[in-house]
C-alpha cells in the first residue's frame, strides 16, 4: 500500500477551516466592531519562541482561530466606518481560497494560463467601466498606492523621452527637471509614491482648493510639457471630485500628464446616477484605483492604468535570459507590474465583477451613497454639523469642540456598536464615516446613529461639568 501523503489529509483541514471562516463571518455581524480586552489580551499566547518541533496542521488553525479570532476587528461586518474599508464580497472570499489552493504564480502567461486569462478579461470588463480609451495598459497590484507608484513612473518615462531622456536606463542624475502639481488636499499616498520615485514629496506645487477640496482649474500654476498634474476622484475626507474635464483640457493644452488618484472614487463611474461627478476623469492620461476599497474584494488588490499600454510597459518591464519571453503577442502579465512574483489578483476581481454584474456593481456603490446620506440626516437631526457636501460615501461631522469631538470619538470607539475615525479638515476637527461595504444595512446606521448620539451626549455632558 503506498505511503501516507500529508496532501491526503488537507480535505479535513479545508472544511474545519471553512466552517471557522463561515462562523466568523456569522458572528462578526453581531459582536463589538472592535476586540474585547481580555481578546487583545490572550494575545500574548502566540508569542511564544520558534518551536523546535512542528504541529499538526489542524491545531495551528484551531490555534489561529481560538486566539485570533476575537482579536480581529470586525471590518468584515456592516459597522466598520474607518479609513475606506470595503469587506470582502462572498464570492471573492470563495475564489480567494480556491486561488489559494492553486498557488499561481501570476508573473507570466505560462507560470499561469488561468490568472493571465482572467487578467485579460478583467481589463476588458474594467476599461469598459471606467471608460478608458481604447490601446490603455492596466496592472493589477497591491493597493492604489502601488498603482499610482506605477502611473507616475510611466508619467516620469514618458515626460523625460521627450525630452531624449531613458530615465529608466539613466535614473534621474542629471535629467531634465519635472514639475509635479497636486492639490492643497492630495491623498498621503501620491506624496509617498512621488518620494519614491525620486521626484521629491516636498517639491510639489499644491494648487489651492475649495472648501470641498476640489482643485481651483483657474488657479492652477502655469503647466507645460514637463509638468505632471495629479487630481481626485474621490477625496478621503469629503469623497469630492476635483474638476477633471477643465484640468484635462488645461493640462492637455499645455502637453502635462494628468494622473488621477480614484483609490475608492473612481468607482462611481459604474453607478449611472453618480456619472456626472467622475465626467471627465476619462480624459486624464493613467489612473489608480483599489479593488480592496468600493469593489470589496480581498486585501490586497489595486489597480493602475495608463492610456497607452506601452507607456506603463516602458516603465515596468524587466528581462533576463532566463525569464521566457510570451509568444503570438500576448500580454505578458509582469511587464506591467512593479513585481515579478506575485499572487493572481486578478481572480477576485473578475470574481466580483462576475458575481456582482453591472447592476450589482452599480447597487454596491449606490447603496453606500444612501447609507451615507442616511447618516448625514440623522446626524443633522441630532443637531450635529455635517461639515461636506455628501455626493459620495463620505460624510465629515463635528459634536462642537475639538476637544468634544475628539471626547465623542473616542466614546464611539469605546462603545463598539460602530468605528469611526478623526480627521482634521481644513482646520477643523471632525469625524470621519466611510460608507464601502456591501454588507453595511438600514440597520447597521440606525444603531450606528444610536450609538454615536449617546456618546456626542455623554461627551458634551463631560465637558459641560
Ligand atoms: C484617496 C486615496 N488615495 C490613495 C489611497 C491609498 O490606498 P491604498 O491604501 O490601497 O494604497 C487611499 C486610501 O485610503 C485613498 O483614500
């Protein structure tokens, strides 16, 4: 008889671990959003030194799941309201851990034909829904950070060979210099990817915005053939969109990049009642978007493009002799992409996409709009001052004070019914609510609501004695 194969016992392992997810996912609706005490507590079993001796593979998971678990905040469920936090669709978890079972190395069309496939029908699925012009080259990566790094590379290539310059051949000793221009409110990650890039976080010009945080187009700085412009769809605070259409055409006019950071934004291209706010953004020259945001698949999935495939080419490809060229013309997935080795990213998002549909994808953002708009009035009716104009999934509120938000904020946290984050905006300290998964409901607001009104009290009450 042959031999015991560890790979025979995994089918036991696979349905104890997927009826630990399927009891998470069931009781992470209802418990406190964030981990109870004694849970952040008992995390202290797992520091223990390297084993000498393995475990049984079984035990590590009930391991991971006794002490792991209750220490997880409940991003999952419907009332995590921080950053932007999607929660991942069924159906993507489902494909997730199929994919994982595969364990596809997604660098090359024949290291997987199945992830190169997928990559190649997601794109097409994705330029339709964005609107990208036709000849757009796209990469899927790890996050929007990830992706506008990439965009802004290309930009970087394409600005300096016109002026006979390989930056990618040269580095950027002695180039000609680029000018980069971002609004007063440009997203964090913009700045990181500019530093690493080497085009310097601190050398941007900051054109003035309104008290959205759209661009000002008549205030823009003088722009020519070296200058890259980056604006939003979708800013992390107020969820506004800056002027695109008038941007592109002064930046177009001028022979500047227009690159666009749609982290979660870029995605009310798919709802036909929020068109009207991302018009216009289809002109810009690349665009970074997340799939982990408003698509809720599973961390980590971004997504770049670049109106012309062989400008983000140009920046990202690498070869060896070792590393076989793609025949008949194909798209080689890695010269696209920062990375060589990396997972398929792409099966969770042709996933979403396939599971949800167009309606779906609309309903998915639609339905975060309304919830938001949902926490807007009942905040208002509370008496507290919703501080944007919420056209989007965001809403930005003050209890009074700084001192009473910050007090209410913390009290919000504490309570655990929901979790929501500070921010300062343009001055004033407030809160941020994040409306991005699809498993957010009526419900989830109206305890969220309730649970935010008994803290903004409890807070004002403190202060008042
Ligand atoms: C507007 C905006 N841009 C970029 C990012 C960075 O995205 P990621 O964390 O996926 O890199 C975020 C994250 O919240 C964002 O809101």
């Amino acid at each position: 008889m042959a031999d015991d194969h560890p790979a025979d016992r995994v089918e036991c392992l696979l349905k104890d671990a997927a009826d630990r997810s399927a009891r998470y996912l069931r009781d992470v609706r209802e418990r406190k959003v964030v981990p109870a005490p004694h849970a952040l507590r008992r995390l202290s079993a797992l520091r223990s030194p390297l084993p000498s001796q393995g475990e049984p593979a079984d035990q590590v998971l009930a391991l991971l799941d006794d002490i792991g678990s209750p220490a997880t905040v409940a991003s999952a469920g419907g009332r995590y309201y921080g950053l932007v936090i999607g929660g991942a669709l069924p159906a993507t978890v489902a494909a997730s851990w199929l994919a994982t079972a595969w364990d596809q190395n997604a660098v090359f069309r024949w290291t997987s034909p199945i992830c190169a496939t997928l990559e190649d029908v997601a794109l097409a699925w994705l330029g339709e829904i964005f609107e990208l012009p036709a000849g757009f080259g796209g990469a899927f990566v790890s996050g929007a950070s990830m992706a506008t790094m990439s965009a802004l590379a290309s930009a970087r290539h394409v600005l300096l060979a016109r002026s006979g310059w390989n930056v990618e051949a040269r580095g950027l000793f002695g180039a000609p210099e680029l000018r980069v221009v971002v609004g007063e409110e440009v997203h964090i990650s913009v700045l990181k990817a500019l530093a690493l890039l080497g085009m310097g976080s601190e050398r941007v010009i900051r054109a003035p915005v309104d008290g959205q945080g759209r661009i000002r187009p008549e205030a823009l700085p003088p722009l020519d053939e070296r200058t890259i412009v980056c604006i939003q769809a979708g800013n992390v605070n107020t969820g506004s969109f800056d002027p695109a259409g008038a941007i592109c055409s002064k930046a177009h006019e001028a022979g500047a990049w227009v690159h666009v950071d749609g982290a979660f934004g870029l995605w009310a291209k798919a709802a036909p009642m929020r068109r009207t706010l991302v018009s216009g953004f289809e002109e810009a020259d690349s665009w970074a978007t997340d799939g982990h945001k408003w698509l809720n698949v599973p961390y980590d999935s971004g997504l770049v493009f670049v109106r012309r495939a062989i400008d983000l080419r140009a920046a990202m490809a690498a070869n060896a002799a070792y590393l076989a060229e793609g025949v008949d013309g194909d798209r080689e997935p890695s010269h696209y992409t920062p990375e060589l080795s990396r997972r398929g990213r792409a099966i969770e998002i042709w996933a979403a996409l396939r599971s949800l549909g167009r309606d779906g994808l609309a309903d998915l953002v639609d339905s975060s709009c309304r919830h938001a708009r949902h926490f807007a009035a009942g905040l208002r009716a509370s008496g507290f001052e919703v501080l944007n104009d919420v056209v989007l999934n965001q809403v930005l509120v003050s209890f009074g004070s700084a001192e009473v938000t910050r007090a209410t904020i913390a009290r919000i946290q504490a309570d655990g019914v929901c979790w929501c984050g500070g921010t300062v905006w343009q001055g004033r300290t407030a809160m941020r609510i994040s409306v991005s998964g699809w498993a957010t409901t009526s419900r989830d607001v109206e305890l969220s609501l309730a649970s935010i009104a008994g803290a903004a009290a409890q807070a004002q009450g403190a202060a008042a004695e």
